[in-house]
C-alpha cells in the first residue's frame, strides 16, 4: 500500500503517477455523482492519506474536485492541458482502444520543437507515438521558416514507422492533412486542403503539417508527422504581415474549442486514416489510397486553381487539375501536363 503521495524519485514516483492518473480516470466515472475518500483508496490500493495528497496534487494542477464530507470527492473542471491521461480518457470514451497512434503520448509544458523531441526518440519509440506540448520555443515550419507556437496552440508529432518506400512517405502528409481537415469540419469549422500541407478556413492558413523522415537504403525508418493547429491562439498576437494570411479555430467560431476533444478525435481519425495507409502500402491493398484520395480531392482548395509552384530545381505555372495514384498534384502549364510531388504552392488566381 502507498502510505505518502509526496514527494520521491525514481520507480516511486512513475508508481505514483500511475496512481494518480488511475484516480483520474475513476474521478471521471464518477462526474454525476461523488465517491468517498475510502472507496477510492480500496480502488487504487492506497491510505485514505495518500488520496488526500493526491487529489490536493491534481488541484495543484488545476483541477476541480469538489468535496462534501458525507458524500465525497466530485470532479468539477479539468485543466486546460493536453495531460496523456485526459487525452487517454477520451480515446477511450471515443473507442480508439484499437488504433496504435496515441497509444503512447509524451507529454511536455514547453519544447522547442515537438518534431525535433519525436526524431530523438523515434528509434527506439512506439509506431504511433505522439509528443505534444503547450509552447514550442523554436517551432519549425516548412523551408526552414519559424512557427509561431504560443499557449493555446496545439503543437504536435507522431512518430510513424510503417514499413514503406522513402517515395511514399508524401502520402503520408495528404493523408494527415485528411485527418486535419475532416476533425474540423466535425467541428463546424469549413477546413479545407492547400496542396501539400496547409490546412485553410476561407483563405486563412489555420494549420501546418511538416512531415520528416529517416530512411536506411530503400526502406524507411521512420516519419515523424508535426501538425500544427492554431486553436484558441489569439489572432490579434499575430505578427501583422501573418494577420491578412492565418488565422485561428477560436477566431472562426466566435467562442474557444475544446483542445482535449480535438485532439482527441484528431487523432482518432488520424489513427483511421493511418490503417487505410497500412492496407495500401504495406499490405498492397492500393483501393485503400484511393478511397484517401478521393477524401483529398472532395476536401481540396487547390484543385482547379491557377497555381504557380516553386521546386527545387524550376518554377512552373498552370491550373491544379487534380492529384494521381501517387499522391502528386497534376498541373497543366503552357507546356503540357506536369506532375509535382513536393514544392512551395502560391495561387495566382
Ligand atoms: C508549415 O506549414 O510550414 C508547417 C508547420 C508545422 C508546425 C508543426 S507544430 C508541431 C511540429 N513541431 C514543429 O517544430 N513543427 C511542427
């Protein structure tokens, strides 16, 4: 039995973690009406102390438990944090136990990059891993430009490791942005899809997906897929230039989101877009990306667009016609019809 919930190190404190997280998640079966200091000691295996100090340790962190000395503890509020247990909690509710992406999430107040923390990790880490934090301090977006990532954001990684080619792993940035895009609109946001990676509400840029990897000869190692969603940031804090271009899921409803039920059926979805991308590349089953791409197209901004995309090598300008077999954006230009499979997208009309 755990008789002192203060603090420790090492193996006590994960045990005491558990413990805590274990009392969360009984907390919220018991929303409607309270239980009692004992039974909730008789459920973790703990003294009537050690609950005590815990429940104080969960309002330290900003939970509301309300407490009647008949009845017993209640939760009232959770706190406005991704916490893994209260994503986990809602998984769960969403019946995610299946899907591999949240099955492990490491969660941190402050990073300076939540891709840069995923690729540490990722050789040793789950298929499915996310890192999530509240600020990131050195945010990266696409071309080597900086992310803004203030306080209520939500900053991202999933550490992927399908056994795919290094050529496909494109698809799997069409296949999150999917994901993006169809969770917002469960949430009466108009998301749409801007060739390859940003997610838009009328024009504005709402969300950046960077997906990087690491391969080994023709096999990849592993993708580590950043979202970034701009969810109740503050538009007004927006550099001025970046106000015109971006905006936030708070600004277009009117009212804030619920960042842990987002995230949450963000990840759900992300999970049944991932299992789609598994039957096709792994399995074979090519029907599977179909179905994706078809997700892609109904949900794109930039088909039937006149489009001027910049590559590596050249600059081509043409109308967006739609997107192929292998997840590239098919342009007619002047001098026929080109294929781009990555490049920095500006529409020109
Ligand atoms: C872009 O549109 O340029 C891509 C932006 C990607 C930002 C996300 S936030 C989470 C993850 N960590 C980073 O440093 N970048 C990505």
């Amino acid at each position: 039995m755990e008789n002192d919930a203060g603090n420790s190190t090492g193996k006590g404190d994960s045990k005491k973690e558990h413990t805590r997280d274990e009392l969360v998640r009984i907390l919220h079966g018991f929303r409607d009406a309270p239980i009692s200091g004992e039974e909730l000691g008789e459920r973790l295996g703990v003294s009537r102390a050690a609950v005590n100090s815990h429940i104080n340790q969960l309002r330290e962190m900003g939970y509301v438990i309300d407490a009647a000395t008949k009845t017993g503890y209640r939760l009232a509020a959770v706190p406005d944090r991704l916490l893994p247990v209260e994503l986990k909690v809602r998984l769960d509710g969403l019946g995610a136990a299946g899907t591999c992406i949240g099955c492990d999430i490491q969660y941190f107040p402050q990073l300076e990059s939540t891709n840069d923390t995923a690729k540490a990790i990722a050789p040793d880490a789950r298929d499915g891993t996310v890192v999530i934090c509240e600020v990131q301090t050195k945010g990266r977006g696409r071309l080597g430009r900086a992310w803004m990532s203030p306080e209520g954001g939500i900053w991202l990684s999933v550490v992927l490791k399908p056994k795919i080619a290094p050529q496909d792993a494109a698809k799997l940035t069409l296949m999150a942005g999917v994901a993006v895009a169809d969770t917002m609109r469960e949430f009466e946001i108009p998301a749409e899809i801007k060739w390859p990676n940003d997610i838009l509400v009328k024009g504005k840029k709402v969300c950046g997906i960077l997906t990087e990897m690491s391969s080994e000869a023709d096999v990849m190692e592993y993708a580590v897929l950043g979202i970034g969603i701009d969810a109740n940031v503050d538009t007004q804090k927006f550099p001025l230039e970046a106000r015109e271009s971006a905006t936030s899921m708070q600004a277009e409803l009117g009212h804030m989101v619920d960042r842990l039920e987002f995230t949450a059926k963000l990840l759900v979805r992300l999970g049944e877009e991932y299992a789609r991308f598994e039957k096709a590349f792994v399995d074979g089953d090519i029907r599977a990306f179909d179905a994706m791409l078809d997700e892609w197209r109904s949900l794109s901004d930039t088909i039937g667009r006149v489009v001027t995309i910049q590559m590596r090598t050249k600059t081509i300008s043409g109308e967006a016609v739609g997107i192929d077999h292998d997840g590239a954006l098919i342009v007619e230009t002047d001098g026929g019809i080109e294929k781009v499979f990555a490049g920095d997208c500006v529409y020109t009309r």
